[in-house]
C-alpha cells in the first residue's frame, strides 16, 4: 500500500492489486457489468463528451487530485485506501479496545459487517440513478461539471465497498457485488435499501439540497465507520470522506446560490412574490429543506437500537471522531439523553448510551446541518431581508423510529391528523410546487451563463474562471 495510485492497470489501485490475481479477476470480471450499469443507469446524456474532472492521483492529504478534461466512461474507477497511520494500529472503541486492528473478517462478526458495506455501498449507486437526467436541465456548464463530479466519485464510492465485499467475503461477497447492479432506486420489485435512496431527485433545488442534507449523512456514516475495527474498512471510508467534501459543497453553495438570487429578486421587484419574476421565494426553499431534512434524519435509524450497540461493542462502527471523544469508549455504564414522546409533548430522558448510538450521530448530523443553515441565513441577512430558515423539530415527517407517521409540526407540537393533514401542503412541496420549480429548469449551455433562478458561484474549479468550458458539447 502506498500513497500514490497505480494508473497502469484496468483497475488503478494502491493495495497492489496485481499481486493478488483472484482478487484482481473477480474485479476485472466486475468491470464490465459495473460499465453497462454506468452507461444505462448513470448520466443520460453527454458520456461522450469531455467534462473537466477531478481524478484521485494519491491518497496524501495534499496534492492527491489531477484535474483534466476526459469523457466519464473513461475515468479511472478504482480501489484507493488511505494509508495506515501506525503498523501498530489498535482498535480504539468496544470490547476489543487496546487489541491490534483487524486485517481479515472475524467469522463471528462476518454477517454484521456484510451487511453494513452492502448498505453502504447500495447508497453509491443509487444516488447516481437519482441524478440520471439532470444533466438535461443544468443551469451552467460548471453546474453540470459538479453533477458528473459527484457522479463519478459516488460511482467509485460503490468501487470501494464492491473491493471489499471480494477481497474478504468470497462468494458471498461476489454475489453481493452483483446485486449492488442489480437493485434500483425507486424500482418497485428491487428497490434501493434505504428510504432516501429511493425518492426521486426530479430538479437541481433537489439535487443540491440532496448533497447537502443526504450526502452529510454519508459524511457521518463513513466517518463513524472510518473507526471500524476492520482495518480495510475504516482506510477505505476515510479516503472517501475526502471526496465526499466536495459533495456537500456542491450543496451548499448550490443552495446558497438559489437563496442569493432571490434575494436580488426580492429587492429588484420589491416583493415576495418572486415566482413571476422566475426565481425560486424563500418560503419554497423552506419547504424543500424540510423535506430533505427529514428523508435525511431518517437514514440515521431508530433511537434506540441494538444493532448500533451490538456494532459498537462489537468493533464495527464507531462514533463520530470516536478517539476525539473523552470517555471510556465502551459505553457499558454510560447514559445519553434522548428526546422521547411525553403526554402529548416532548422530554429529553437518559437511556443507555450503547442503544443510543444512532441517536448520539443524529445529533452530531443535526449541528452541523444547523451551521451550515446559519451560513444560509447570513446571505438572507445580508441582502437586508427579514426571512430566517429554519431546520424542522426532529419528530417532523418521519418515517423511521419513535416519531414515525405521527403528525408533528415543524415546531414540534404534536397535532391531530386531520390537523396536519390539512397544513402539510404548507410545509411540504406540493405537487403544484414541485411543477413550479420544474418549470424553471432550463438548460444553459453557454460557457458563464447561468439560468434565471440561480446566482453565479463565486468562484470557479480548480481556480479556473466561471466562464471556462468545463463542459465541452
Ligand atoms: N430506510 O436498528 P435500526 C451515503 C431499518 S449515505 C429503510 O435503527 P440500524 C451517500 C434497519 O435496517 C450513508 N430501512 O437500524 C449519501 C433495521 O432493519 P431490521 C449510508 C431502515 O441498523 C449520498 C430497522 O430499520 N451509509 O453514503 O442500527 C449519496 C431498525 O433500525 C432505515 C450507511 O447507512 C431507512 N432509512 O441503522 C451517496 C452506513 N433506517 O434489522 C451516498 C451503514 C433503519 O429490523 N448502515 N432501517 O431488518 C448502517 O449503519 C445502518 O444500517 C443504519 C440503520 C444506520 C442505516
Ligand atoms: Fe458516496
Ligand atoms: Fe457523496
């Protein structure tokens, strides 16, 4: 293993793949369908034209990435870990603490550990499908670019659960790999695993405010298992987790770039009602953030479960930033306060921290959703308007755990149904909405224009003007 990345085979590698021939056959075996999968479920349109993309050249903290015009079935796939921080690395959580970090599967945590990497890896694609026909609708070459970014870096993220899923789980593990092609977002017979994974990401608000709310799940998710136990697992999600920086960024300046012109719209007209005017009003942004808030609160799991616990004291999954974290890191005789159903309202209560431990990264993913919201409202502020988003109280629209189908407010009073019923076009997207924002997605194909609704980005990528050709049609 080293830090830079191996581009003279098929499958670019730092794990030395070549002298592993199994391994690099069933991989290479994989290529093909993964590129039929990528051809008729990925991108639409334009796989045959040259996009100006990130690749990975080494996994150092700096300088890792190379930046070229190149047509996306053509990007190199493949198979990087971050490099080991100590040859004497020791699990740093649960009942193993202190004991050497694992380089193989242990047989008794081989059914648990399966299924978190398959569900991990079922996001990657899926969100690519979700995205398939954006492209059509860009409102910028440079938006464009960052959709095929993402793109083919959520299609590399699946790359690195499929080598783990071969590397150490045998025929299982190739089967499992299969059906990662096999499953599709939305599909009614074989759908995607997770709730989220299968709605659709049908505009450009949507797919920003996928990237900053569901992408940020990715984020705690791979950081909690970046802690795991399994070495080849914990290196693999931290080399994501610098990819998937970049995603959430593409979210929240895609946001903020929505938010900023309607502000300008607001204040050039001098009203509200900016919908006549083309742009998309504050109020409908509010909506779409508290829709995908909540899909996103949802992929965190229920509030107490002891599949977390049993992954944590087992090893697999961690915390977030687990060895920043100054405590015992075990859990056996701690508490965590968590937020509970009481008469008609809500209490926080102490539950033992190993069932909590989707809701401790829940928290954790709320925080930083709420700084990331601040900067929004700062924009707000800034253009001298009175208008403050506001994330949703965490029992709202859920579908996952506790709080599950009961009608809550975005403030967090418990209503009747009929109540909610009747108030969740004012707080959800409407059908109506959703036509609204449809309509204003035009695409822009001129090298620095960009569509009506949407503010230009401050800057452009990798230090090039907004006006470049990061598309060439
Ligand atoms: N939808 O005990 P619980 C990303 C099920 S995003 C449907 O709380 P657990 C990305 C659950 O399976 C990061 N079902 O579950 C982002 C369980 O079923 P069983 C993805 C759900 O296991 C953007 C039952 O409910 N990574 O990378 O503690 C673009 C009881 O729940 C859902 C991971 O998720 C749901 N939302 O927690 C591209 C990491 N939630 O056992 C990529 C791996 C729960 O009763 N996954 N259920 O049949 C995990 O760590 C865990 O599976 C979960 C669930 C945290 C998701
Ligand atoms: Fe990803
Ligand atoms: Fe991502």
């Amino acid at each position: 293993m080293t830090a830079n990345i191996n581009y003279d085979e098929l499958i670019p590698n730092n794990i030395n793949l070549s002298s592993d021939r199994r391994l690099q056959r069933a991989l290479e075996s994989w290529h093909p369908k993964y590129i039929n999968w990528w051809k008729s479920r990925g991108p639409d349109i334009y796989q045959d034209k040259e996009i100006y993309l990130r690749t990975a050249i080494s996994v150092d903290k700096k300088g890792w990435a190379h930046f070229d015009h190149v047509k996306m079935p053509d990007y190199r796939w493949g198979i990087f870990l971050a490099e080991s921080t100590a040859d004497d690395k020791k699990i740093n959580f649960g009942d193993h603490i202190g004991e050497p970090v694992w380089n193989e599967v242990p047989g008794e945590h081989r059914g648990a550990l399966r299924r978190l990497i398959v569900t991990q890896g079922d996001t990657e694609p899926a969100s690519v499908e979700q995205q398939r026909l954006l492209a059509m609708t860009a409102p910028s070459l440079v938006d464009m670019r960052n959709l095929f970014q993402v793109n083919v870096e959520e299609g590399r993220h699946l790359w690195a659960m499929v080598y783990l899923l071969m590397a150490y789980f045998g025929r299982d593990g190739r089967e499992e790999a299969e059906e990662l092609l096999l499953r599709s977002s939305g599909d009614s017979d074989k759908p995607r695993i997770l709730g989220a994974f299968n709605e659709k990401t049908p505009d450009w608000l949507s797919f920003y405010m996928f990237t900053f709310f569901t992408d940020r799940d990715g984020k705690y998710q791979l950081a909690s298992l970046a802690e795991s136990a399994f070495d080849p697992l914990a290196r693999s999600c931290q080399f994501m987790l610098t990819e998937e920086a970049h995603h959430m960024y593409v979210g929240e300046t895609g946001v903020a770039r929505v938010i900023q012109r309607a502000c300008e719209l607001m204040k050039t007209h001098d009203t509200d009602d900016i919908r006549q005017h083309g742009g998309i009003d504050l109020p409908l942004i509010q909506k779409y953030i508290h829709f995908h808030f909540t899909v996103s609160e949802d992929l965190f799991g229920a509030e107490k479960s002891t599949n977390a616990a049993n992954y944590f004291t087992a090893g697999l999954k961690g915390r977030y930033l687990e060895s920043r974290i100054q405590d015992g890191h075990k859990l056996v005789d701690d508490a965590y306060s968590v937020i509970k159903r009481n008469n008609g309202g809500f209490s926080n209560e102490e539950v033992p921290a190993l069932d909590a431990i989707n809701e401790r990264l829940r928290d954790d993913y709320i925080v930083d959703c709420q700084r990331g919201v601040d900067r929004w409202n700062k924009i707000i502020a800034d253009n001298g308007i009175n208008f403050t988003l506001k994330l949703p109280h965490r029992a709202f629209h859920r579908a996952i755990g506790d709080f599950a189908g009961l009608p809550v407010s975005p403030e967090g009073k418990i209503i009747s149904q009929e109540e909610y019923d009747a108030r969740l076009s004012n707080w959800l997207p409407t059908d109506k909405d959703n036509e609204f924002v449809a309509s204003l997605m035009m695409q822009v194909t001129e090298p620095g224009k960009f569509a009506n609704w949407i503010a230009p980005p401050r800057v452009g990528i990798n230090n090039q003007p907004t006006d470049f050709e990061y598309v060439k049609l």
